[in-house]
C-alpha cells in the first residue's frame, strides 16, 4: 500500500458547515491532499476565504434546512467543477435541557438541521455518483450517539446523532455494490465553537475531561485526518462504518 492512497487528486468534495471547525479543518486538509473543495454554511468566515480565494475552491452561502437547497448545491459543486466525488455531511447544531420541558421548536430545529437536512443533502450527492459508479460520503455523527452525556442533558441531539450512525449504516448497504461508500465519525469533545463554551466552564470541563481517558479535548484537524482517511481510497473496503475518535471517552 502506497501513500499516495490517501491523496484526492483530481477529486471534488462538497462540505457543508465548511466555514469553521471540522468542517475548515477538514477542507484545509483535502486541499493538500489535492482535493477542490465547495464549502457552503450560512456565511463565510475569513478563514474559510483565505481558502476559497486561491481560485482552486469555491464557497456556496445556503441553509442547508431549506428543501431546495441540497440539490442546489450539488447543481453549484457540478457547475463550478464539472464532477462530484466526495461529500462530507458535516453541518450541525446542539440545544439541550430537560427532555419534559423541550419544546417542539427546539426539537425541530435539532432533527432538521442534524439528520433531516444530511439526509437530503446525501439524497442529492447520490445522484451524480451513481451516474460516475463512484463516490464517497462521510457523515458526521457523534460520540452522543452513543452515550447520555454528562453533565449536559440532551436527548434530542443524541438522538439525531444516534439516527446518523444508523442511516450511515444502511446507504452503505444500499450502495456498496454500485461504486459508493457511506461511513461515518463520532467525534468526541473537540475544540469547537459549538463546545467552546463548556470547555470554557471549569466545572463542565472537568468534567468532560475527566470522563476522556486521554485526559484532553480533541482538535478538529484531528478529526479532519479521520475524515480524510475515510474519503481517502485508504479506505477503500470500508463502508458501513462509524469511526470513533474520541480520546476514549465511550470506553468506560
């Protein structure tokens, strides 16, 4: 095995949530793998710019909730590269409280943004690969898909994370013959905006970081190298699968 394996050459990768965190980290690292990379949040960040103004990527502003836009940004991915290889379903959010008072406002948002609009966004990427024979998805779940999580009570995000993991499991069923793997990673507690604000919480923090083995949090460029592995031909016979990269966290 060669390591030239893990490069994408050549390849197109649409990210969404590709403006920060694993999703830029993830980006940045395709890029030096030799990926182009459509990244599509609501906004740009200056960070996620300095990438796509190198001419070799290009940035989509949609909210991936609306219907219409999964299959307009796998039409603008298309458009802008003339193929489509590799998605990387990475756009969430996370809301918490107790299960009897979460109101159906806050439970819609949780499922549409966490498993309804990555279900449609993999819909639409499907497509052009079926039309190729070939092609990648990585869905990002979560360790909380897995585990109640403490302190932090949040029934409605592990459940959407927990419905990732099992819809990752059966699109590779449906395509492992036609050229298309599905997989998934359950990140544990990364150092991202979407977290930043427990691990900022002494108490919160120690907490999760007492429950982690490794006795640390976790970067999104090391969940971006998971990501790339999992895109990567390195991977070639895996599909189905739900990598873990947590620091060992559920291990206990």
């Amino acid at each position: 095995m060669s390591l030239s394996q893990f490069r994408l050459d050549g390849k197109v990768a649409l990210i969404t949530g590709g403006n920060r965190g694993i999703g830029l980290a993830t980006a940045q690292l395709f890029a030096e793998a030799g990926a182009r990379c459509m990244l599509t949040a609501r906004s740009e960040t200056d960070d996620s710019r300095a990438l796509t103004e190198t001419g070799e990527h290009a940035f989509h502003a949609a909210d991936i909730t609306d219907p219409a836009a999964p299959d307009e940004l796998v039409e603008a991915t298309l458009k802008r590269f003339g193929r489509f290889d590799i998605l990387v379903n990475n756009a969430g959010v996370a809301d918490g409280g107790d299960f009897h008072d979460f109101d159906d406002a806050r439970l819609a948002r949780i499922m549409d943004t966490n498993l309804i609009a990555p279900f449609r966004v993999a819909r639409s990427a499907v497509r052009p690969m079926l039309a190729q024979s070939s092609g990648a998805i990585v869905n990002i779940g979560s360790i909380s898909g897995y585990v109640a999580n403490k302190p932090q009570l949040q029934v409605a995000y592990n459940s959407s994370k927990a419905a990732i993991h099992q819809m990752t499991s059966v699109m590779a069923f449906e395509y492992a013959a036609r050229g298309i793997r599905v997989n998934a990673l359950a990140p544990g507690y990364i150092r991202t905006r979407m977290a930043i604000d427990g691990m900022e919480d002494p108490d919160m923090s120690k907490v999760w970081a007492d429950n982690t083995p490794m006795g640390r949090f976790g970067t999104p460029e090391e969940m971006a190298n998971c990501v790339l592995f999992l895109a990567s031909d390195a991977a070639s016979f895996v599909t189905g699968a739900t990598l873990v990269a947590d620091g060992g966290y559920i291990t206990h």
